[in-house]
C-alpha cells in the first residue's frame, strides 16, 4: 500500500479510503444504466467482481480509490489510478454515484481535492484523464479545473450501438485553477 492512505478534507465534502463495506453501494452505482452510459464500460459488475478487484486493489501500490462523502453520505468515488513515482504522473477517474447529486458542484470540489492531494503530498506533476465526447458536463469541470485536451482516440468505443471518440486530458501541477469567486 502506497503511505497510510488519508482522509482529504474539502469544503463541503470529504474523500475517506474506499473500505469493503462500501462495495455494496459502488455495485449498485456501476449497475446503473445512467451512470453506465458515461463510462467506458458497458455490463454491470457484480458483487463478486467487486470484492475480487477490491482484493486486488489492497495489494496494489500504484492505486488509491477514496470514497466521497457529503451530507453524510457516501456518494461517489474518485481514484488515483497507475500512480507513476519516476515520472510523477497519474490518472484519475471520479463518480457520482447518486444522480440527485449530479450539478450541485461535488464533481468540482473532490477533483480539486483529490488534485491538491496529488500535486500537494504525492508531488506529482500531472494527472490524466480519458472523457467521452458527449459528457459535456464532466467536460466543462475538467476545463473549468484546468485540464487541457491532449487528443482523440478515434471511436475506441462502442456504445449504445455506435462508436463514441475518447478525449484525452491532462493537467499539471503548475496549471490548477482557483475556485471562481461565487
Ligand atoms: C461528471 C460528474 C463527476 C460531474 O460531477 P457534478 O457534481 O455533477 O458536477 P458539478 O456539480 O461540480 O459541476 C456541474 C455543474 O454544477 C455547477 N456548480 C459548480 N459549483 C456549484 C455549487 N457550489 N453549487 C451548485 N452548483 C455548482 C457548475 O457550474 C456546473 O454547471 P455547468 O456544468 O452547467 O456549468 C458527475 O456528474 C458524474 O459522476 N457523472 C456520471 C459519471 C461520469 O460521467 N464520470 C466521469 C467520467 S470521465
């Protein structure tokens, strides 16, 4: 395991290491056909599934999945995934479990969180990510964030009966924006 895996605290939310007992809810959330339909995937995962990754994931030094909390809820997830120490470099993937909590501005402030994190303690210097096209509104908090378009990857996925462009993004450490004042 990569150091002791913390607690991130924001405004109005806080990010806790995923634990076991919340696969539960993430299989409901990767069941789902709304959520589904802006992630690269395309089945549902089952519980057994999700205990075996989560397994694997505990061994795993180049990985940290916390739970997003808010209102007293868990509601999402946003992971450091392929977390490289030479080059300083990681992914990211976030998710709001909970479509009533879709546009409230949580999506924003756990990726600021999770990106202070690792430019912050994990020194990193960037952190990619992989978008469909067609989700404007992650989208618009990415570039909102700071993240810039790299590239395309051409129809490398097939959704809902047609190929869908990838967009790949990445920010640096130097380029995080400043919340905008309300
Ligand atoms: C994409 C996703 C993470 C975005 O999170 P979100 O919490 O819905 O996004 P936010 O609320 O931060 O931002 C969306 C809107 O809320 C607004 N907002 C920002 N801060 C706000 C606040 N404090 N109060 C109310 N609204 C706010 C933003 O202005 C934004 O509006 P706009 O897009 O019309 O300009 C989330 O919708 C989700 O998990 N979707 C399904 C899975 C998914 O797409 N994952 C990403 C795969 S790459």
């Amino acid at each position: 395991m990569l150091e002791t895996r913390r607690i991130l605290q924001g405004d109005r939310l806080r990010l806790r290491p995923l634990a076991s007992t919340d696969l539960r809810r993430c299989v409901k959330w990767f069941s789902d056909p709304q959520i589904i339909h802006f992630l690269g995937r395309n089945s549902p995962v089952t519980l057994p599934e999700e205990e075996r990754w989560f397994r694997d994931y505990e061994r795993r030094t180049d990985e940290q999945i916390f739970a997003i909390e808010a209102e007293g809820l868990h509601i999402g997830n946003i992971g450091l995934h392929k977390i490289d120490r030479v080059h300083r470099k990681s992914e990211v993937g976030i998710v709001i479990g909970e479509p009533t909590f879709w546009s409230k501005g949580y999506g924003t402030e756990a990726m600021r969180t999770a990106l202070l994190y690792a430019f912050g303690p994990l020194s990193l210097n960037k952190v990619s990510l992989d978008v469909l096209e067609y989700n404007t509104r992650a989208i618009r908090i990415y570039e909102r964030l700071g993240f810039n378009r790299e590239g395309v990857h051409r129809e490398d996925i097939y959704k809902d009966g047609r190929f869908v462009h990838v967009i790949r993004m990445s920010i640096l450490a130097r380029e995080l924006r400043e919340p905008a004042v309300p």
